[in-house]
C-alpha cells in the first residue's frame, strides 16, 4: 500500500510539474521583466533618474535643484523638507513650480514634474555668522511608463552666508505658497500672503482698492471712449437710468471676463488673454471700431435687421451699440483685447490660484479686483447720463469727437501688431484730419465768434502735430508724444539712446544667455516682452530711456525675453518661472542664480527700477 500510494504521488507530481516549472518560470521572467533583466526595458537608479543638489542661493532662502531625466517625473505633493540641526533657523514655505496634472495608475490625479525644476525655500533666522545647517528632503518619482521607485531620502549639509539682518519666512500654515522672506517679499507675493493669512472681507476689501488704483492705468483708459459710444449710441435720449444700466452690464460683463480668463490663467498656466493678441483677432476688433466710428460720423447706420428688432422686443433702440446685449458683448470683447495688463495685484490672485488650487477665493478675489477697475467707468457712464443733453443738435458735435475717439482706440490696438513707423502715419492721418475738421485749413469769416477762433487754433496746433509725426514716421520714430526724438538722434550724430537688450526664445535661449553671463562673470537682468503690452511700450519709452538706469546697468547683461507670438516656447518660460504675462524684470547673480526677492512685475517707473536695481544687483555689477 505505501508503495502505491508513493507512486501516486510521484505520478501527481510528475503531471504538475511542467505546470508549476511554467507558472514558477512566468514568475521569474515577469519580475526579470521588473528589474530589467531580459528584453525588457531597463530603468535607471533613482540616483541617475533624479539628480539632486542644494545651496545656500543667499543668508535667508536655500536652492533645491532637481534635474530630471527625459522619461521621468516627480510627484509635488511627495516634496518634504526638513532641518535636522540648524538651532535658531526654521524652514519657510517653498515655493513650487507649476506642474502637470497627470493621472498616475498608482496615486490617482496629481500634479507632477517632467523636467528640471528649481524650488526656492525661504528661511527664517536671526543676525549672525555663517551657519553650518543638516537639511533632510524627501521625494518620489516613477518613469512615464508606470514603475515608480519608493520614496527617497537625502540628507545635506549646507553653510549659510552671514545674515546682517534678520530674515523671516511665511508660517507653516502658508501650505506652499510661494512667499519671499522678510523685506525681500514681493508686492505679487503680499498679496499671496493677504489672501492665505487674512479674512475674506478684508482681502475682497484690498483687491477692490488694488481694482481702483488699476483703474487709471493705460491699461483701461480705452475703455473710456467705448463705453462713450454704447453711451451716446443711443440717438435718441440718454436718460440716466438707461446710461447706468448699460455701464453696469458693461463692467459686470468685463469684470465676469477678467475673472473667468484669470481662474483658467491661474489653474492651467497660460493666459487667456494673450491668446487672443494675435493678429487675426485685433485686425478684426481694430475693423469693428473703424465700422462704429464710420456710424458715429454719419455715413452710414448702424442697425439691427427689424425682424430680429421685433423678436428681441429692443425697446425704442436701433443702433447695435446701444442695446444691453451689446454692452455686455462690448465688455467681454473689452476685457480680452483691448487691456491684457498683468499687474502686481492680479499676478498675486493668480499665482495664489495656481499654488493653492483655490479658484473660489481667487475668483471672488479677481471679480472684486475687476469691479474696483470699473467703478471709474460707472461713474463715468451714469454722469454721462445726467449731464449729456437731449437729443438734438449736439449731437452733430459729439458724435463725430466720439467717432475720433473710437478710431484712436482702433490705432491703439492696431500698434500691437504694425510696424511703428505705420502707426506713427497712421496717428498724423487722425490728427490731421480732426484739425481740417477744426478749420484748420478754413478762412474765418469776419466777426465769427471767439468759439470759432478757439477750434481754429486748435485744429492749427492738431496740423503741425500731424505734420511733426509724418516726419517723425518718415525718421523711424515710434512715440506720438516725442515724434522728433529719432530724428534728432539722428542729426546728432546716431548716439543709441536707452537699454539695448539681447532678444532671445525659450528656455534654451535663457540657459545658454546665462551661461554666457556666467563665463564673463556678468549680472543679468531679463526683460519680459510683447508687442501687444501696453505697458511694455509705455517702458520701453519712458523708463528704459533714462540716462541714470543706463548707466547704472554698465557691465550688466540685458536680456529680453520676446513672447509676443505666445507659442508653446513662450508659455514655457513663463511656466518656468511663474509669470502670468509681461511686463516682468527678473535679475541673477553672477552665477546665474535668480535674485529672489527682487523681481518686477507690471509697469515700472524709472524712479522705480533704479531703486530695484540698487537693491537686486548691488555690487554684483
């Protein structure tokens, strides 16, 4: 019996065996597969894949570096960072990089990074010598194709720089808000703090006065003569209440526009607006104005087909800039071409959007900041509403100022996209032509009224401004206001006159302009351009001109960033650095390290950047 019964089992295993040889061969290969044995793919050591380094960027901020090989990623919310022994010293809130938002097999939907990225972390510290510290980070990572390493680990000893001053950081409360340390902290990153540490009422509070204060920059300033045309494109009477409801719907519309494009701007990283500063678009927009001022100087009629007058029931309104509909159309159409402007209070909202995930606040905080820049033009639109007279014949006068106004707006907008030279020609056709409609060109009759010597004299100013400005198109000029300035450099001999820059694309265009900085041991400062920034040009004419910040970036490498075409390069760059649009000054030491603290965003004055220059490159120049 015992022989049988060893003999069936022996037959048993006999018949399992090929069938255990395979599932235990099928276990093998499939974890060969795993280490990267075989024909499968290899994959690289934590090490190779995730390059880690840090210093010490400066007394109060360290530089975590992370250079991650094609094919890899790291995850952001793995990032921890901690001071092991550094008495006195606390660790503020880093200041993350935008990501991508992946969805991982692993960890479900999370934001990642694909390629190298620099995390500044501020310290906080008191006035002391160098200071020897032991920083621990953790991290974890896993290739493009689905195998992820175990979190990592590294321990680093760092020596802080002397700290003259004290140097403090956000609380731990301030998740990962990108906030600088001390007096070094931005004005785009007080209001990231304001947003985290203060209450609601109070930051809705601040964003509105931030709004008004906005409000008359150039940046909204041709909005005026828009809402002017919805206003007296009435025809008939501009009874108060109608005036204010058409400048609410208008300001509601653009308030709701700037909101929206900037929640998608802060959640995504690319700026809604400057998609649409492109050619196609403001040639269109530019032809729409030209199309409104034509109406307004009585050449034509500018009225909707009476069917669809009758089904939308427009009470006693013909004219198309008149209606609520197209207030509301004027106002989105208003937001997203005629005033793309990134100021330090808007990039504030959107960098709190883009590192806190919060588009409830940050929304409610750009729908405020957006009312504050239209109160002007609510107390615009109601008191033209009070004060314009009935209908009559006034409005043979007005219209055609508002239809002046309107293809000076049409000018404006067609700068972004024309040479200089052509839009100089252009403003001197606008200005001439409204001074042979003054009577520049007219003979007083004998015992006219004062009035009309006053348009007289006027249209004669208007005549040699134009002819000034031909001149000044024919000598490359590109500034109406100084339209001689090219040619009196020219007779006096060609002396270039402001900042020359170094134009460059992408972040491979930046990298390789620092490394050539670095070599030549030289500071840099980086501009941020587009021709469609209004308040680029405004710098460019007024700040970049000035004798002393000329000369106070001898020795400086002056760089600009051109991302008027908005492509994939352009919006990489900013990505890398967090910037909504331009304008923007960033500056780097001589190790082509960015001066953290220190960057400039929106309009600056020259009184402005020579201070911020003193501050940000000091005796690096």
């Amino acid at each position: 019996m015992l022989r049988l019964r060893n003999l069936a089992l022996f037959l048993l295993f006999s018949m399992c065996l090929p069938v255990a040889q395979a599932g235990i061969l099928d276990s093998l290969s499939s974890f060969g597969d795993r280490i990267g044995s075989g024909t499968a793919k290899t994959f690289l050591p934590p090490d190779q894949a995730f390059i880690f380094t840090a210093d010490a960027q400066d007394a109060g901020t360290l530089m975590l570096h992370w250079q991650i090989v094609d094919g890899y990623h790291l995850y952001k919310n793995k990032f921890q960072f901690e001071l092991l022994q550094a008495d006195g010293v606390k660790l503020g809130p880093a200041r993350f990089p935008q990501g991508r938002m992946i969805e991982d097999e692993s960890f479900g939907r999370l934001e990642s990074y694909f390629e190298d990225i620099d995390i500044p972390v501020p310290l906080e510290r008191q006035p002391g010598g160098r200071l020897p510290i032991h920083l621990q980070v953790g991290y974890q990572g896993c290739a493009d194709d689905g195998f992820c390493y175990p979190p990592i680990k590294k321990t680093i000893d760092l020596v802080l720089p002397e700290a003259m001053a004290v140097t403090s950081a956000a609380g731990p409360d301030a998740g990962s808000s990108p906030v600088s340390s001390g007096s070094d902290m931005q004005e785009q990153d007080r209001f990231v703090q304001a947003l985290i540490n203060n209450g609601l009422a109070a930051n809705l509070g601040m964003m509105f006065v931030a709004g008004l204060l906005l409000a008359f920059t150039p940046c909204v300033f041709p909005m005026v003569p828009i809402l002017s045309a919805i206003i007296v494109g009435q025809g008939t009477t501009v009874r108060p209440r109608r005036a204010f409801v058409l400048t609410l719907i208008y300001v509601l519309a653009m308030a709701l526009t700037y909101t929206i494009a900037g929640i998608l701007a802060g959640v995504f990283g690319q700026s809604v607006q400057a998609a649409f500063q492109n050619p196609w678009i403001l040639g269109a927009f530019s032809l729409l104005f030209i199309a409104l001022a034509l109406s307004m100087f009585g050449i034509y009629e500018l009225q909707m087909p009476s069917a669809i007058q009758q089904r939308l029931n427009v009470m006693s309104q013909k004219q198309a800039t008149g209606t609520y509909v197209g207030s509301a159309v004027m106002g989105f159409l208003s937001a997203l071409i005629v005033g793309p402007c990134v100021a330090a209070p808007m990039a504030g909202v959107l960098l709190y959007i883009s590192t806190q995930g919060d588009a409830v606040i940050g929304g409610l905080s750009l729908f405020v900041l957006s009312l504050g820049m239209g109160l002007p033009l609510l107390i615009f639109g109601v008191s033209a509403g009070r004060l314009l007279p009935k209908a009559g014949a006034w409005m043979h006068v007005i219209r055609p100022i508002f239809g002046v106004m309107m293809l000076g707006v049409s000018i404006w907008m067609l700068e972004r996209i024309l040479p200089f030279a052509v839009t100089m020609f252009l403003w001197a056709c606008l200005i001439i032509g409204s001074a042979v409609y003054l009577g520049a060109l007219e003979r007083l009759p004998d015992g006219c009224s004062p009035w009309k010597k006053l348009w007289k004299a006027t249209g004669v100013v208007l005549l040699m401004w134009g002819a000034m400005l031909i001149i000044g198109a024919g000598s490359g000029g590109n500034d109406p206001f100084s339209p001689l300035s090219a040619f009196a450099q020219r007779q006096g001999g060609g002396i270039e006159t402001g900042l020359q820059f170094k134009r460059f694309s992408g972040l491979s265009g930046l990298e390789r302009e620092l490394q050539v900085a670095r070599d030549r041991g030289q500071a840099v400062m980086v501009d941020f351009y587009a021709d469609w920034c209004v308040d680029c040009r405004r710098m460019e004419a007024n700040t970049f001109s000035d004798p002393v910040i000329v000369s106070g970036l001898s020795g400086v490498r002056l760089l600009q960033a051109d991302v008027t075409a908005n492509d994939a390069d352009d919006q990489a760059l900013l990505k890398r650095y967090q910037l909504f649009g331009p304008p923007a000054i960033l500056f780097f030491d001589r190790s082509g390290n960015e001066v953290t603290g220190r960057r400039l965003i929106g309009y600056q004055s020259a009184d402005e950047l020579r201070g911020a220059i003193k501050l940000a490159l000091g005796d690096a120049k």
